[in-house]
C-alpha cells in the first residue's frame, strides 16, 4: 500500500469528460455550420440588448447594487431638517 493519498482528477480530465467535451466541440462545430446565416442576420439586432445588459452589470459596481439608488441623496435631505 501507497502512504500518499490519491490525487483527485477532474471531471474534464476523465474518460467521460473528455468524451463529453470532444461531443460538445463537434455538436457546436456542426450546430454553427448548419446555422451561421441565422445568428449573424439576429446579431445586429442582438447588439444592442447585450450592450445594455452589459453596461448594466460593469456599471453597478459604483454602488451596491439595486437597493443602494436612493440612499446618499436622502441621507442628506434628512440631515437637512
């Protein structure tokens, strides 16, 4: 028997997982020939929502999230009375 404990291999490094990644990476390779008119004649239309998604979720990191909006500007209306 070995003393050193056995090293744990992720999944993608199993003989399921690199079965799984080779079917996925062929699956989208085909996916992607068979399809490609469709997605590039939606992407223009597809531009703009994921541009607003985008600056949505880089541009919260200036506050705490949604909960935050209203809190500096009545904390001095208060202070105020």
């Amino acid at each position: 028997m070995s003393t050193e404990p056995e090293k744990r291999r992720g999944f993608w490094s199993s003989p399921l997982g690199f079965a799984l990644g080779i079917f996925l990476l062929i699956a989208g390779a085909l996916l992607w020939l068979e399809h490609r008119a469709h997605i590039l004649g939606v992407l223009p239309l597809l531009l703009p929502l994921l541009i607003c998604v985008g600056m949505h979720f880089f541009l919260h990191g200036r506050h705490s999230g949604h909960g935050g909006h209203g809190d500096h500007s009545q904390k001095g209306d208060r202070d105020a009375q």
